[in-house]
C-alpha cells in the first residue's frame, strides 16, 4: 500500500536542471526538497540495467544516508535507430563535464552513419523512473514514457540536456523551445510524477 508523502524529502540528484524541474512539480505540495548536492552527499555508481535500478539505487542511498524519504529520478532519451541508444548511459554521452552539445553531436553523426536522415528514421522517447525510497526499504516506482523526433540543429535554450533535438508529438517545438509549463504538462518526467502523486500526495 502506498505511503503519503509529506515534510523533509531529498531530491537524490546533483544535476541542476533536474533538481529544478522536481522542485517545480514538488512546489504546490506540503513538502519541502533538500537536495543531495546541497546536503553534500556523494554520487552512487549508476551500475544498474534500467532506468528504474538506478532510480532506486540513488533514493535509497540518500535515505539511509540521510534518515529522511528520498526522491530520484533516472531518465534518458532511448533512440530507435541507435537500438535504444543514450538510453541510460545518456548522461554518460555528455561526460564528466555534462557537455550535452558534444552528445548531441555524438547522436547526429551516430544516426548520420546509418543513413537515419528523415523523421520517420529519428524516432526517439525519453524515459523517466521515479523512485521514492524510505529509511526502513519501503520503495515505490513510477515511470513516464514521451514519444517524438529528433531535430537537427538544436533548437531552443530552455530545459536542459538533450531537450533543444526532441520535438514530441503533436508539437512544432522543441522540449528546448517550451515554458517549463508547457513541457511540464506532457514531459515523461511529468507522466511519472502525475503517477507519483496520484499515490503518495492526493
């Protein structure tokens, strides 16, 4: 069954934009987030499989290190041409510096070689895994799933990561092109956490 989830939460992530946007969907909640970086917790070895063993790998980290429910989010944008590549080595692409332009790159040049030149070709989602960890192991996972094309060159400034190159459908812009509004109202990251607060905040 699940738990409602309310006071002190960390947000398991070192990553500011993603911190930003859970901070964001946590705002109209009686829930306060602290993050791992500002509580200088170290970064957990990201060894799992799926999306979903690395959500629960870094939540339940931060909540036995901390005593305190812990919130993460492991996502990444799974390429069809690429057989499913980033995926959830997405942040990986960008390197210790989180150069997502040298990734972006990376994927043009990559769908480039195999002769993926048109839409139907740049078939692309991200992926997101919410996970909630308590201090006693209860654990609840929620995942969100967005369908689009990649576009090239980048477009747009907003969001973050490989958002300027993914056009979801049904749209003319990029995740990089929209109000954190706009793409909270149809992002994977906002699937998951609609699920999530379904269960553990209404």
């Amino acid at each position: 069954m699940a738990r409602r989830l309310e006071g002190r939460l960390v947000v398991a992530s070192h990553n500011p934009g993603k911190l930003r946007e859970m901070r964001e969907l946590l705002a109209p909640f009686s829930v306060e987030a602290v993050s791992a970086g500002e509580l200088n917790l170290p970064e957990p070895d990201e060894i799992g499989t799926t999306f979903a063993e690395n959500a629960a790998l870094k939540a339940r980290a931060a909540a036995v290190a901390t005593g305190l429910p812990a919130f993460a989010d492991d996502s990444g944008l799974c390429v069809a041409a690429l057989d499913g590549a980033p995926g959830i080595f997405s942040a990986r692409w960008a390197g210790p510096a989180k150069d997502f332009a040298a990734a972006i790159g990376r994927i043009e040049r990559e769908l480039a070689l195999r002769g993926a030149l048109d839409d139907a070709q740049r078939r692309a989602h991200f992926v997101s895994a919410l996970v909630v960890a308590w201090p006693d192991g209860h654990e609840e996972l929620f995942e969100g799933r967005v369908f689009g094309t990649l576009v090239f060159p980048a477009r747009g400034d907003r969001g973050f990561g490989y958002d300027p190159i993914f056009r979801p459908d049904g749209h003319a812009a990029t995740f990089g092109e929209m109000t954190s509004a706009e793409k909270h109202s149809l992002s994977h990251r906002a699937q998951a956490f609609a699920l999530l607060k379904q269960a553990l905040l209404d």
